[in-house]
C-alpha cells in the first residue's frame, strides 16, 4: 500500500552560535515541507526486485538491485526492527558507500551521497530488503540553514515507520503520529543526521518530528506551545557557507576575548529565553504588543551575532532593503550567508510585503513567506 509522509523545515529563532557555548536556543517548524511517498512494488511489476529512489526536484534516479543491497548490506532479522533504533557502524557505512558510489552521482551533486547512504541506511534497517520506489520532493532550499536535511531523515522514516506498520487506516488528508511512534521517529532520524552531520545537536530532527517549537540548551531539549500566531519572511541569501568554519570563528574570538564574548553569550541566553517566554505566554497582552517585544529582540540578537563575526555583506543588503520598509531582520542558523528571518506583523499590508519581495528578489535573493510553529511529522495512505 502507497504511503506519503511529509516533514517541515526549521529556523532558529534565536540563540544560534551562543548555544554552542552553553546559552538557550529557540527553534520551531516552518510550513515548508519535504515529502516522501514510498510505494512497494508489485509481484507484476517490471522492478520487483528493485529499491529505486527518486529526487524529483534534482531529476535524479538511482537504483539497486535487492540482490545487490544483500550483498553490500549486513541484515539480521533476529536483531534489527523498527522499534529498535540502532547507529549505523562504520563497517556498514563503508559498504553502503560503495553502493553509493556505483550510481556514478554526477560530480555537481556529490554533496548528495551522505543524504543518499542515510536513506539506504534507514530503509534496510526499518523495512529490511522490500523492493520499493521511493519518491523526494522538497519545498526546501539544500544546505542553507531550513533543516533540509533532517526533514528529508525525519519524513523518510515516518513513511517507512507507517509502511511496517499493521495498522494502515486509509483517511482523509494528513494525520499526526501519536506520541510514541513520535519519539521512536526521532530517534531513528536523528541516527540519520549522524551519517550526514557526524555530530548533529538533535534541534533539527526533534523539531522537524514534533512540529512547533523547541527551546535547546546544553543538550536538553524542552518542547514548547506557542500560544502566538508568528509569520516570517525568510530570505536565502543563497550564498554558500562553512558552518565548522563559522563556528571555530566565534571559539577563537572567545578564546582571544574571554570576558566580552562570555558577556555576548549571557546576553543572548537572555534574549533567547524572553523569546519562548513571549510566544508561550498565555496573558492578555495584544499581539501587536508581543510582536513589537519580538522586533526588538530579534534587532538585538542580529547585533550580538554581528559582534561574534558571523554576519555577510548579503545578510546587511537583505537587513537595510526591509529596514526601509520598517520591518526587521536577523540571520537565522550559522550566517555568512544562507537565510535571514524578517519578522512580518499582523497589520503589516500584503502591498508591502510584495514590495520587499520584489526588492529582494530582484538582488538575486530567494523569498518564502511562512507561519511559524506548526505541524510536524505526518502521513497519509
């Protein structure tokens, strides 16, 4: 039976590179998606005997021969299922890397394989050996800060989760996982990130799987309600980034600077906190009110990430283009480039909004209007 699932996105709020040395981070799902539509093949088909994958928007296609997968792929029934998430061991990376490396990926693609050997990974480890063709297709841009990455882990193995599954319950539209099958989502995801990041934080799978919005700090995790509804404009500035090499930046400046970056870093743990604490807040306070707070320390989250080094002459033109327009703007993930947030309020006119899009677009940048803190992972039969 055909099973789709779909995973959104993520930004970060606030808090980007002063989590890394011990402050609070804020991040939450954006209604931008990855979608997966996994079907088994038939007895009939012409493939039964084949895993093909699909990458729709890349107009890729690459495909095994289950023989093959048996070959390269050590398999256990007895060891392996779907409630168990396991990592996936060197010595098993190494062989699914040689079948990555028999589909001849083009060399402008070659980024694409660790994302590749995770499906492989995932798939055999939930689902065993099923001939199959599953199909990708995104809303999201690749390797600028949205959390394409996990999304695509988390969407994967909430359709590969769905498909062992006996209970395939065919309903209208999409449908949320319950709590358990959540967590066992995330898990297996989040051994995804591994195989493409190394050491992933776990902010993105977490809220790519649940949905709405996370606050992170020194590795524990807490979700939260936003009891606030919040749109964003968000830019790509579609300039390509380091992130180990922005990263390592602000450690040698706090290395060199001690005292004044450990200041930095206080002060955007108690931006990132007043942030949940806003969007959480259940007191009468009107929206305009919440969001003119929100302006204000997105403005000063902007200045102190400036002060680590991690701002981009592209992120300054995306900054002043919608500051003429009065709204504000601050980078989102690691910098340098890829994505800026530009807070859109409630009264802000649609004529404005189209007026900045405009502006941006026409300095070659990429606009995606969003809502922010909805739905996490879902399916659908």
């Amino acid at each position: 039976m055909e099973v789709k699932a779909r995973a959104p996105g993520k930004i970060i709020l606030a808090g980007e590179h002063a989590v890394v040395h011990g402050s609070t981070a804020v991040a939450a799902a954006i209604d931008l998606y990855t979608y997966v539509t996994l079907r088994p093949s038939l007895q009939s088909d012409e493939n039964n005997d084949k895993l093909t994958l699909q990458l729709q928007d890349l107009s890729l296609e690459f495909t095994w021969s289950v023989a093959r997968l048996k070959e390269e792929i050590p398999y256990d029934s007895s060891n392996v299922s779907p409630s168990t998430p396991a990592s996936c061991s060197t010595e098993t990376l190494k062989s699914i890397a040689v079948l990555v490396e028999e589909q001849n990926i083009p060399e402008a693609k070659i980024w694409l394989s660790s994302g590749i050997s995770t499906f492989l990974w995932l798939y055999t480890s939930i689902l065993g050996f099923i001939p199959a063709t599953v199909i990708i297709t995104t809303d999201l841009p690749y390797g600028s800060g949205l959390g394409s990455s996990a999304a695509f882990c988390v969407a994967l193995t909430a359709a590969l989760i769905a498909s062992s599954s006996s209970d395939k319950t065919s309903g209208d539209g999409w449908s949320s996982l319950d709590e358990t099958n959540l967590e066992l989502l995330n898990k297996w995801a989040f051994e995804g990130e591994k195989i493409i990041h190394g050491k992933p934080s776990g902010i993105d799978n977490t809220v790519s799987s649940y949905g709405n919005m996370i606050k992170f700090c020194s590795g524990e995790i807490t979700r939260l309600q936003s009891n606030m509804p919040l749109r964003m404009l968000i830019t790509n500035t579609k300039v390509g980034r380091n992130t180990k090499a922005l990263v390592s930046g602000v450690s040698e400046r706090t290395v060199r600077h001690p005292y004044a970056m450990n200041s930095v870093f206080n002060a955007v743990d108690s931006i990132s906190k007043e942030v949940a604490g806003i969007i959480q807040t259940k007191d009468e306070i009107k929206v305009t009110e919440k969001e003119e707070r929100i302006k204000e320390l997105m403005e000063m989250n902007q200045g102190l990430l400036q002060s680590m080094g991690v701002s981009h002459s592209s992120i300054d033109t995306v900054i002043q283009i919608t500051l003429n327009h009065k709204l504000t703007s601050k980078l989102t993930g690691a910098g340098g480039g890829g994505c800026v947030l530009t807070l859109l309020p409630a009264l802000v006119s649609g004529t404005v909004v189209d007026k900045v899009v405009q502006e941006l677009e026409s300095s070659g940048f990429q606009c995606f209007t969003v809502s922010i803190g909805g739905n996490g992972a879902e399916i659908c039969f």
